[in-house]
C-alpha cells in the first residue's frame, strides 16, 4: 500500500521520522510481502567472518565465515521458517561486519505477528549463539546486532532480481572499496566551482583541461542534440569528462552510454550523500575505476523530492563553470 492509498483509506498517517532504520509508515508489516533486511554487527566489528581472495591470480573475494557467521547461515536462518510457517528467507548474504536477507511473508502472519517480530526472533537467536561462541557467563547488555535493522520493500517488477545480484556481488564489492578507499571516502565540505560540496569518486577529475558540459535544453532539435551526443562521446572516447546533472532523458540516457563505454564523467546531485554512501550498480565500478565523480552542492534528505527548476538551473550552472574553470 502506498502512502496516498493508506491516506485514501482512512488510515492516520504520521509525519516520517528521517533514519534509515525507520518502518514505511503506511506499511502494514504482518500482511504478504517480499523484503530485504540489512542487520548490522555492533560496532561494525568483522564477527561474522573475514573477506578472502579477489588478489589478481585468485578466485573471485569470498567470505570465509567464522564459528559464530556460519552457525547463523546454516542454523538460525532456518528456524525463522519453524517459528513463522507464513515466512521464508529466499536469500542470505552473510558479510563479516553485517548481514542482507531477502524474506517473503506469504500470507498474513494474523494479530501481533509481523516482520519487526520475526527479526527480533532472529536477533534473539543469533545472541544466544554469540553468548555460546565467546563462552560468555552472561548475556551483556547489548546483543550482537545494532538496535533496528533496514527494510526495503519490494515494489516493481525487476526490483527482485537487482536484490539478488546485489547480495551475491557483496563480496567483490568490498573488496573494491577496501583497495579504492579514498574513492569511496566522502569529503563533506570540498570547493568546487565556487560552492561548498559533497563529493565521493576522484576529485582529480576536476583536474582534467578537457571537459564538456551535458546539458540538453528543451528548445533543441533532434538534429542538435545528435550532434552534440557525437561531440560528447568524442570527448569521452579521446579521455576527456562529460560533466552533467542527468536531469533531462536525453541528458541521462547520453550518461549511460558514456558510463557503459567507461568515459570520465563529473556528476552533479541535488541530493548529497548519507554516511556510509556508496555508488550502487555501474556507478559502482565506475567509482571504483576513478572513472567517476559525484558531486552535491546540498545537505543529504530522506524525501522524495522532484528536484526544482531552480536547482535543476543551478546544477546546469555549476557544470559550466565546472568545465570553464
């Protein structure tokens, strides 16, 4: 149910509280659905096990799971089914510091059973084994997992399959960023073209003379803008940046064919980055390969927002002077 049909409904609907562990409000959580969890370790302490491989010659980075990870896979996964028939766990990517699990609710679980229970089931269970593991005498005050977990719920067709691509390229992700981490860092309060920015990728781009801006304005022919693609694909092809906001299609489909090509590009958002960001998707080997700079001259949001003429202006700005610069 999407909040306008839960406002239709009648259902009162609270103002969303930004975290991103918060619940959909307008969600009802005991009622079929299909969900990817992300539960994380304490601390971000590598308990669960340790990232091995990927080095040029070895097989493709896994994670070599500890006592306390493997007993999780093998056996506390399992009896989220046992407790709650109406639930399945699809997938499970065990990482060292945290943990994604598809799940799906297949019929309503009925009053008082819902998702946030068979998580704290699960929590409950995997603290018992962390106890075990670590010969603790008692329980200490604070169980394996940080307080909450993050849910997305699966909404449009494709959604599942990105989920399970996802989880199984974890590993390989990791290693990425473990190898590129000034790529991956965020500088929260970098100059660029005059503004106070966000940025994540390589800021050395901004070095590089020969730059182009993307920028498709409404008023252009067909036959203008396919000879502007041709002069910004040749900058790309020759190692020069196509710097751009992405706002318009065409703006964003000449992007996407840059980055499949893997040209530089300077990307410009409205919305900044959140702790912990990372690129997903080819913006991630993109980042990984310093082929990729984001930049946001604006505080990160939890909203969905339709970015404004005026910023949509403002970014355009910003490219020119980017690339004038």
């Amino acid at each position: 149910m999407t909040r306008e049909e839960a406002i239709a409904a009648g259902m009162e609907v609270h103002e969303i509280q930004h975290s991103m562990k918060r619940r959909t409000p307008w969600h009802d959580y005991s009622r079929k659905g299909t969900y990817m969890l992300t539960l994380v370790v304490r601390g971000r302490i590598a308990l669960l096990g340790t990232l091995k491989g990927g080095l040029e010659g070895e097989v493709a980075p896994f994670v070599e799971y500890s006592v306390l990870g493997s007993t999780i896979l093998q056996e506390e996964q399992k009896k989220i089914h046992r407790y709650y028939p109406q639930v399945e766990v699809w997938k499970l990517c065990v990482m060292p510091d945290h943990l994604h699990m598809i799940v799906r609710i297949n019929e309503d679980m009925g009053e008082g059973k819902h998702l946030g229970k068979v998580v704290a089931g699960f929590k409950s269970g995997c603290n018992h084994v962390y106890w075990k593991v670590f010969n603790m005498n008692e329980p200490p005050r604070q169980g394996l997992f940080e307080d909450g977990y993050c849910d997305k719920i699966l909404m449009h067709d494709g959604q599942l399959d990105n989920w399970k691509r996802y989880l199984d390229d974890n590993p390989r992700r990791l290693m990425m960023k473990r190898r590129n981490p000034d790529l991956f860092t965020i500088l929260a309060d970098m100059e660029v073209a005059g503004e106070r920015c966000g940025v994540v990728g390589n800021r050395f781009l901004l070095d590089v003379p020969d730059k182009m801006a993307v920028i498709v304005h409404r008023r252009y022919t067909d036959q203008e803008i396919a000879r502007l693609r041709e002069e910004w694909l040749e900058c790309g092809e020759r190692g020069g940046v196509l710097v751009s906001a992405s706002i318009s299609p065409k703006e964003k489909e000449i992007l996407r064919e840059a980055m499949s090509r893997g040209y530089n590009i300077i990307l410009l958002r409205e919305n900044g980055f959140p702790k912990l960001y990372k690129p997903s998707g080819e913006a991630f080997d993109a980042c990984a390969r310093g082929l990729l700079l984001q930049i946001s001259p604006w505080e990160f949001h939890y909203e969905k927002r339709v970015i404004t003429r005026a910023q949509c202006l403002f970014l355009n700005s910003m490219a020119e002077r980017i690339v004038g610069a």
